[in-house]
C-alpha cells in the first residue's frame, strides 16, 4: 500500500516507517522538520500539517495514514500549540486527504483521553468515559472525533489507537533520554521536577543535583503502595499500528495499545539497576502518584496484537544498549 | 450577574441579551460584526473570537457566558470556515475567560450532532449518540467536549443547550426571512433548490420562479408521509438560555431545548396561509426529507422550562406580524 505516516521523524514513527517499508509498503513522511536520517524507502514531504490545503495532490494517491504526528506538552501556556498541532492539524489532514485513494486512517491517541491517573474503574479499557482534564488529553478526544466524522462521510474504515505509556527499551538506561532520563535517574528527575516547582518531590532528589553515578530512582507512593502502569516497548507500539494499518477491520474502531501486564515501576526501576550494576535511591511520591492497570483485550482480539517485549526483554535490551554506547563512547 | 453573550447581534443572541438586560443582567456582547441596532444597555466588543487572547483583561470580571456566536453553513467549500468559527473560536474563547470570575458557561449546541435526520430512535433525547454526518454538526460535538473539558479544569458549571430547528414567529411570513423564506414560500424554495442542484424538488416550483403571490408550500413526502420536526420559536429558545444562565445546576448537564410537540411542517404550512389568506402549492419530497420528533423532558425537568408558543401562537404572532409590515409599507 501506498501510506502517509505523520510524525515519520518521530521515536514511534521512525519506527513504524521502518516496519512498514520492510513489509514492501511504500511509504510518505509528513514531518514537520526533515528527519535528521532519512529512512530508506521513504519519501518526505515538510510542512506543517495544519498548512495542508484541503485536497493535497501530493497526497492524491495515498491508500492509508498513519497519523502519528503530535505536540506533547502539559505547560498551560502550550495550550495553543498542543490545540494547532493535533486538533487543527488533524482536521487540515482530513481535509488535504478528501477526495484522495484512502480507505483506511489509523489515528495515534492516548489513555490520556480518560484520564489514567483519575480513573473510575480499572483495568481501564476502550469503554471508559473519556474526561481528559489536560489540553493534551482533550486534544486527541476532538482528534478522535474528527477521524470517527471523516470515516462517516468519506467511507473510510477508522481505528483510533490509545497508546499507553511508551519507553524505547535502548533508552531505558540512558540517563539523557527524554523521556526515561526522569523517569529513571535521580539527576535528571531533580532536574525536571524542581523547574516544575515540585518540591516535595525535587527536595528528595537535590543531593543527585550533580550526579554522576547515574543513580537509578526506586519510587514508591508514600502509602508504600507501588505505582503501577503500563510500559510498552516502542519497537511493539509501532507493531500494533502496522497491525492496526494491515488490518480488516471496518467502521470506527477504538483499540487500546497496551503490553500485556502493568508494571510496578519501582521494583522495574531496582532491577534495571541490579542488571546494569548502578546505584539506587529511594524516592517518596505524593498518595496522588497516578497508579493503574490496562487492558489490551481489544488489540488482542481485533489486530492480533500480541507484545514482544516483557520485563525482563526490555531490561535485557537496555542493558545491551547501555553497553553499546559505552564501547562507542571508549572507541 | 455579569454576562458574556458571543453573537449578541444574531437572530438569538439579540433576543437574549435583550432578555438579559429587562432581568437586570450587565450584558457584554461579542460579535464579529458591531449590531445594525444597538441593543439598549448591552455593551459591545466587536472581534473574531478567534482573534481573542488568553486570560483577556476586558472579560475579566464576567460571571456567566451564552456562547451562541456560531458559523452555520452546509457548503463543504466552508468546512474551514465553519471549523474556525466553532471550533478554533471555542478554544480560544475558553482561553481568554481563564483566570476571570466566571462560574457558569452555557454553550448553544445542535440537534445536528445525532443528527436528527437519521435518528436511531425516537423521540430524540439527550443520551442520543452523536454521530454527526456535516461539519457544522461535528463542530458544535468539538464545543461541547471543550466546554465540558473547561467545566471540568476550570470548576464551571456548564451547561450544552442542543437547540432544535427555529423559527421566528414573525419571519415566518416573511417570504424574504433567510430562515422561513425557503421553508415555506414557493419562490425562495426554488432559488435555494435550484443553486443546489436539487432538480427534484425545483423542477416542481420552476413556475413559482418569478412568483408574487407569495404562494405558500405544502409538502409532504413521496411515500404520502408527514415531514414531522420540532419547531422552536427564537423568543422560547431564548427563554431556555436565560433559564440555563440563571439555572443552579452543576457540573455539566445537556439539554435538548426543543417545543412541547413536533409539528407536521405541510399541515402547519397549510395553516399557514389559510390565516394570511395566500395561496398554496403541494410539494413531493424524497422520501428520505427529515422527519422525526424530540423530546424536551430534561429541558423542562432542569431547567423548569416551559415554551410560551405552540404552532397557534406561532401563527397568530406571523399574521400579526406580516399586517404590521404591509401596514409599514403603506404608510
């Protein structure tokens, strides 16, 4: 198939351009900036998703999308550019897409949509009232609509994918990722929380301020309950949206992709520790730390979904990854 | 109370703010355009509610907001046209009252989110889907998840009005009426028809093109069946958002604002003009032309409202109206 992926550049979309081009797909990046390595086999095209004009001949002959392409952030004065990027820019891709040859939208959306740290019964699932309570999360509810509108009108078959929380496991140890560096390691989590004004949390961290023993966080809430989520793997995110992409389902489909367990972050964080040989420290989170389960009952059912990667693969894998970058550092 | 009313100079909007102010409200008016008349103790702001700046200084002090400012159009050429206004103006609506004192938001929405011309069940109610099959229709769902978001994070209390079809009771004899001209006169019906490429219904009224008789429709569908609707008269509609305003509900509540009864529109039609004394011509519609009924339950439960006119009132108030205007012209 010829497919459009959004946010080809990006951590999962790099990846599910890949996947795809190995299975013969030939694929469009829309990207708001040029990857910094071009994939092989894809094409691109730059530019701001809401400057598509409605009916894209360059995108006349597309089969299927992956829209992927997001603005994440929880700082109110985004508010503007999280409601510009995801839901102007969902709509505008419609809009470029009318007329076109698809018949088949996979949307990326989040658990956000319910929210995850307010929920009303758990394991949370597709069926979940959704009462997102930041602009991100109400971003991707009017996202949401509007592909279920677009599958309506333009007889597309729709899935919206409800990603869970998502690591890469080759950054899982890697102290300077976005994402797992302040989930995981003290510096970087000090870092992050003291900017937000976190004191509770930052005062716990200040002695790691200057860190160098990359010390891994072991967090519990202060109850002594862990908190628990699910993490998925990125490289089996960008399987569910290829399944999703490849599949027959028809009409509008809401599918939560999740792994196949929670995982309690903080017994997750001591073992990665143990694997990589690093230091641990104890961290007190507020009774209010989001803690929940999900269920992928539905991606399992409807796409076959079936994760690759469980605790132990994805320690296994980061310690790999860690080891690499330290021999590249030494070479 | 202070009260914010978006669309002010509109067909509703005048009549609401007109309402407000014989209650004691102070009344501000935002509209694109300043009103043709202005409103006595209403003041005026005139600008694009997509032009509006977070945390605006100048609605600092509102209390409570009718947001009836609205783009309604069914040409897809539109569709950007209407996303801006309903949507983009939402947002940014909600952002520019952030941080003022208001507590209480009430948002004109639509029967066109169900939408009523393909109902799953009747008589319509609230809990309905929303499965909206136009842009205007999937705008108005976008304001409601967002003014339900901004309940939700801002501590409002909201309140969806989903208005159903409305007439004013005195353009209802107005053959030149943008809204009851085409719904009942020959002559208008033909032009809309006709520019839309309707030849079924025009090609039935081409010898009303130049018609001065203003001869009146009577239509049913091809199959002998009723065109059954609910008919709202814009002084109750406005009735509805005075009470949502003043209303002590909480949390976020919707409510279809619609007449005691549905009205068979050939036979209202028929009645019509038998009280102006004008002619009448039989119209076949596709047996597909809307037809369907509403229920008002919640709205006279929550809101304790009670429509003033039923369709004798209606007809009543159109002939006076219409005497009055051929009185004017003579004069």
């Amino acid at each position: 198939m010829r497919i459009v992926v959004t946010g080809a550049s990006g951590r999962v979309g790099s990846t599910v351009a890949a996947q795809l081009v190995e299975r013969g797909h030939a694929v469009i990046g829309l990207d708001r900036v040029a990857p910094t390595e071009p994939i092989p086999g894809v094409e691109h095209i730059v530019t701001d998703l809401t400057e598509l004009a409605p009916r894209d001949p360059r995108l006349a002959d597309a089969e299927a999308v992956a829209h992927l392409g997001a603005f994440m952030s929880w700082n109110d004065a985004d508010a503007e550019a999280v409601y510009e990027a995801n839901v102007t820019g969902t709509f505008a891709l419609v809009r470029a897409l009318t007329g076109s040859a698809v018949r088949r939208f996979v949307l990326a959306s989040t658990g956000e949509v319910y929210p995850e740290n307010a929920p009303q019964y758990q394991p949370l699932d597709e069926q979940h009232p959704r009462l997102p309570r930041t602009w991100y999360g109400l971003s991707k509810v009017l996202a949401e609509e509007t592909v279920a509108f677009a599958g309506r009108t333009l007889d597309w078959s729709t899935v919206v994918l409800r990603f869970s929380h998502t690591q890469h496991p080759a950054e899982l140890l890697d102290p300077t990722s976005f994402f797992s560096g302040p989930r995981f390691f003290a510096k970087a989590r000090f870092a992050k929380e003291d900017a937000a004004g976190n004191a509770f949390v930052a005062d716990q961290l200040r002695g790691f301020a200057d860190d160098e023993a990359d010390t891994v966080i072991v967090a519990t809430r202060a109850d002594g309950t862990p908190t628990t989520m699910g993490i998925m793997a990125a490289p089996d995110l960008a399987r569910g949206v290829v399944l999703a992409l490849e599949g027959d389902t028809s009409g509008h489909e809401v599918v939560g992709l999740g792994p196949d367990s929670s995982t309690d972050l903080g017994s997750f964080a001591a073992r990665l520790a143990d694997a990589a040989g690093l230091p641990t420290t104890t961290l007190i989170l507020p009774d209010t730390a989001p803690s929940y389960t999900t269920s992928n009952a539905q991606a399992r059912e409807l796409l076959g979904f079936r994760p690759e990667y469980d605790e132990a693969h994805m320690i296994e894998a980061a310690v790999a990854a860690r080891r690499e970058r330290a021999e590249a550092a030494r070479a």
